[in-house]
C-alpha cells in the first residue's frame, strides 16, 4: 500500500487551514442532549440578468461571518468549495461530546413564503461588479461592502422600513473585501490590497458605520471573530491576540507559540442556524477553543484568557483533522490502513479508535453530519465518494455509510444529514437509519435550521436570476418560494427569514419565512 504521505500518492492528504471567522451571536435556541462518542449519550427592477440554465456554484465567500483567508490550500475533494472565496479552507473540525449541540429534525423548522420584496438601498454608483463585495444581515439591518475604484465603501439599510443607516461610507483603500461579520454592535471587516500587497482589519459602528478602529495584518494572518472580540491568528509570527471590538484595537493578549500549528474548534453552538453548502455556520458559536498543536501534543487555549486550560499529548501528525465540542478527531494511516482516532480534549479519556477502514480505501474529510461526525472515502479503483457516519458510544460499526457520485458538503440538519454534490447540483437528505428521504436534481442546499433548507438553481459570481424553493426537513418536496432577480448568489448572505445579496446597482433583500 502507498504510504499517505508518499508523493506517488494521489490521494495523500495535504496541509488544510482552519476555519474561517466568524461572528458568535448569542446561540438563539435551546441545546438537546449531545452525544459522546466514549458514552453515546446525550430581482431589483431595472437590472439586466442572466438566467442559469443548470446550477452552477462558483467559489463563494465564506457569508456573514466566515470570510477571513486561511493560508493554505486544501487537496480533498472539497477544497475548492471550502475555500470560500477567498476565505481559506475550513479547517476540518468536528465533533460531539458533552458540549456539542445535536438538533433534532424539524424543531426549528421555519414556516416559508413566497418571496417578498425585494427593497433595495442603491450604492449611488453604476455599473459595479460585485464579485469582491460582501454582505451581512441581521435581525435588523442588511449591510453591503463593495470595491469603488481603490478604496472600500460600505452601505446598511433598515430591514423593515428600508431606509439606509446612512449614505454609503469610504472605509479605506483596497481592492477586496474578504470579510464583513456583525459582531453585538459593531461590523468586523477584513481587506485585501494587492499593489502594495497587504491586509487589514476595521472594525465599524454597525448603527453609524464609524470607523472604531484599524490595524494592519500580517501576510497570512487570519481573523477569528467571537461575540465581543477577534483573535488574530498569525502562523508566520506563532502569534495569537484578542482584541475587543469596542476600545482602539488595542492587544488584550498577546501569546507567542513558536513553532506550533494554530488550529480552532468547530463553531458547534449554532449547528441549527444557517449556514453554507458545507455546513459552517454563518454566525458562529463564541464557545470554541483555540488549539496550539506541537510534537504531537495540543495545548487547549480559552480565547478569552488566552490561558491554556488543558494538555492531550499522543496526537499522530496528520492535516486531516477536526475538532468540536471538546474532542479532536484525527485521520491516521498505520500499516492496516487508514483509521479515525478520537481525543478528548479535557484529557480525562483515553484516545479511542472510532472508525478502521478496509486496506483500499482512503479516508478524505472529517464534518459534522446528523447525530455525531461523517467521514468521506473513496475505494482505489472505484469511482464515487462514499459518506460513512461514524459511530457512537460503544458501538463498533459505523450508524451508516452510503455511496454518492461526488461530495462537495455535509451539513447537520439535527439528525438528518445533508450531502450536496454542487458539480452536478444535486442535493439529498439522508435519515438517521442512513435510507435517503429526499433526493433533490438541479439545486444546491443551504441550512437555513435544522429542520430548513434553502434550495438554490445556482450559485454563481454574476449577476443572474437564481429560482429558490424551500425545503421542511420530513417532507416529500418542497416549495418553491420564486426568482430572486439580477443577484450575485456567491455573496448571498441569509437569516432565518432574510436573504440579502448584491443586486444591480446597490443592496437588496426579501423575506422568505415568517
């Protein structure tokens, strides 16, 4: 058998970053009883548009809190879709102990209408091309961040009444935007400048668009965005800091870690809120650790304190990697094969193999999935990627395992799973007993909660017109909700009622749900 690592490998795994930043709002719904993998309990008008005539998905951004670049590439399978624009990849965390919150299927089902609106805010500019601008939303306002010549303008808008925040703001010089995240009262706003090259942070007033304050950022380093801070991760300098979002940005810590892999914890405290097409929240939960991994030992980091909490020693050297809710899987490969082994993070259990896989098949990627944590494989010789949910508690054999044509994400949806192929625009949702209860062609799912899901024709960098339907996890179809004219679907952002996106000369935004 070729050895992971081998360069004659076509499937060794390669370095992954982590996972992009994201806003932590207080979690909006009450959690249900985890699982622990040792115990098993627990349109605008006037706008030119494009109608797609199959699904397309470019690279989207990482929406309305997970947009922040990651300084590598990754090499599986879903790598190009992880990357989120220009966000980085995900880093492949997941989990489920004591502190992971499984929903369970249609509690948080919403109730969908028909699309109304859109209102729009113009920019006051024409002709603007939107494919380096982002959105955000929240309960009540939209926000849109786009390139005006050099320099970064940000406008915001009233939900209900449609009135601007005020007129549209010049931020600063740049020639991209890679991140706007709502954060309690403020935006969190991340900018890439390529001649000279260089990267910033703002942070503005989300009711005046005020600039509260601005740093700039080292080559590779990226932005982790909590309820009412930021930590800077910086690989190059071994350096983590938290900043508040309010004061003048100035270190609250500083702590240096030289020669260690900067890693984070799934965002798993919003695993019923809406979230991309593989399955990161768009508003992440503030409980998560820092992880600072070093000759095979992690040092768990409160980003808070900045103070190390716990030590788990024993971790094999591996990029195939995720942690959640206070455990950390690893994909290894011995001499039998490839096999997913379990840490738990607190130190107080011992490592656990949960998943051996036969000797020619590869284990891809970790991601949380319904009921526990999925990993992708593929069989030498075969075509197709096959999902196996991994197992619980003291069973031995995996919950399920099913073969699909292509993987590009995994998204819980409480106990139910679903699993998007966005090549060939196919999305299914798999039942907790692994028998499929709805197969979908020609449209892209997106969470919306844990028991809804958002249907789209296309997902695409130009403007077109996208047909949306929604989906009420159980059901046996779903309905279609209408046509969202002349938007850029890739820097779409949603709440559970909201979708905004850029739209012919300015910010748009319907209601979908009651």
């Amino acid at each position: 058998m070729i050895a992971p690592d081998d360069p004659t490998n076509p499937n060794r795994p390669t370095d992954r970053a982590d996972a992009p930043w994201h806003a932590a709002p207080a979690d909006p719904w009450a959690s249900e009883a985890p699982i622990d993998p040792w115990t098993g309990t627990g349109g605008v008008a006037g706008v030119a548009a494009t109608t797609d005539a199959v699904a397309t998905v470019d690279a989207p951004p990482a929406p309305a809190g997970a947009q922040a670049p990651r300084p590598a590439a990754n090499g599986g399978r879903r790598g190009w879709l992880l990357a989120l624009g220009a966000a980085g990849v995900v880093i492949v965390l997941a989990a489920a102990t004591a502190a992971v919150i499984w929903w369970r299927s249609g509690d948080q089902a919403v109730e969908f209408t028909q699309l109304s609106g859109p209102k729009f805010v113009p920019t006051g500019e024409e002709n603007t091309y939107y494919t380096y601008a982002r959105t955000a939303v929240t309960d009540e306002r939209a926000y849109l961040a786009w390139v005006s010549g050099d320099n970064i303008k940000v406008t915001g808008a009233d939900l209900e009444s449609g009135k601007p925040v005020k007129q549209p703001v010049t931020v600063g010089p740049g020639d991209e935007v890679e991140g706007l995240v709502p954060v309690a009262d403020a935006l969190v706003m991340y900018v890439n400048t390529r001649s000279p090259s260089g990267k910033a942070i703002y942070v503005l007033d989300a009711a005046t668009l005020a600039t509260r304050w601005q740093r700039t950022l080292g080559a590779n380093e990226w932005i982790e965005t909590f309820s009412s801070y930021v930590v800077l991760v910086d690989p190059d300098a071994d350096r983590l800091r938290r900043v508040d979002v309010k004061g003048t940005g100035s270190d609250v810590w500083n702590k240096q870690f030289e020669g260690a892999t900067l890693r984070l914890e799934e965002p798993v405290g919003n695993a019923s809120a809406p979230a991309w097409l593989n399955g990161y929240p768009l508003a992440a939960s503030a409980d998560r650790k820092l992880l600072v991994i070093k000759d095979g030992t992690i040092q768990v980091v409160d980003p808070a304190s900045g103070d190390t909490t716990s030590t788990v020693t024993g971790i094999p050297s591996t990029s195939s990697t995720l942690a959640a809710g206070g455990v950390f899987y690893a994909i290894r490969y011995n001499s039998n094969g490839y096999e997913v082994q379990a840490f738990d993070l607190s130190g107080k259990q011992q490592p656990k193999t949960v998943y051996s896989a036969e000797p020619k098949a590869y284990l891809d990627e970790l991601s949380l999935c319904g009921g526990g944590v999925c990993v992708t494989q593929t069989i030498t010789g075969t075509q197709g990627v096959t999902v196996v949910a991994l197992p619980t508690g003291d069973e031995a054999t995996p919950r399920w395992q099913l073969p699909f044509s292509d993987v590009d994400g995994i998204t819980a949806l409480g106990d139910e799973t679903m699993v998007i192929d966005a090549s060939d625009a196919h999305t299914w949702i798999v039942g907790e007993d692994g028998k499929v209860r709805y197969d979908r062609t020609a449209r892209i799912g997106t969470r919306v909660t844990s028991g809804s899901v958002l249907l789209w024709s296309a997902l695409g960098s130009s403007a077109a017109s996208v047909g949306l339907e929604g989906y009420t996890v159980a059901d046996t179809s779903a309905r279609p909700l209408g046509t969202a004219d002349g938007v850029y679907a890739s820097r779409c952002t949603w709440s559970t009622r909201v979708l905004a996106c850029p739209a012919g000369d300015g910010l748009a935004w319907w209601t979908f749900a009651e």
